[in-house]
C-alpha cells in the first residue's frame, strides 16, 4: 500500500511517497523510508508521531493512503514570551 511521510525543520520540508506492506506500522514506515538517515536528528523515542494530524503511537498500523508525521520538539524563546503576549493584550 501507499502512504506518505513528513518532516519538517525550519530550513527544509520533506514529503515522500513510499510503498509499505498492508501490515505496516508506523515505525516500520518510518524505517523503511530511510528519512532517519536524512534527518539524524530524528530520535523515534522523543519525536511525537502523528496520522493526518492526531498524535499516534510508533506500533499503530496503517491504512492505505495514510500520512505519517514525524513531530520536532516546539521551543520557544523565554525571552520573546513575555513581548508576545504582551502584544497580545494589546490587541483586545
């Protein structure tokens, strides 16, 4: 079956198409795609994983058509905390 992969950092987007068995899990998608070797960065055991936008666990198993996202870790800056929502406030 076909599904489709995503990652994105700030600098670079990567969406692949790849064929999987009908037995297929996330993880073994992911493996198989070889977008870990591309993006060492990916740790499988800190990344969330996700379906079409709904967090999903490494050993759901997929549906044809399905896209796996692999989630980057949100940091913020503390120090632009504050600036956003005080811009915020002035918005109301």
């Amino acid at each position: 079956m076909q599904i489709g992969i995503a990652y994105s950092e700030p600098a670079q987007q990567i969406w692949l198409r790849i064929e999987v068995p009908d037995d297929a899990t996330v993880q073994s998608a992911i493996e198989h795609s070889g977008i870990l070797s591309k993006f060492p960065v990916i740790d499988l055991a800190s990344h969330s994983v996700g379906i079409f936008g709904k967090l999903a666990e490494l050993d759901d198993t997929l549906k044809p058509g399905d896209r796996v996202e692999i989630y980057r870790p949100i940091t913020a800056d503390p120090a632009t905390v504050p600036r956003r929502r005080t811009a915020a406030e002035d918005d109301d």
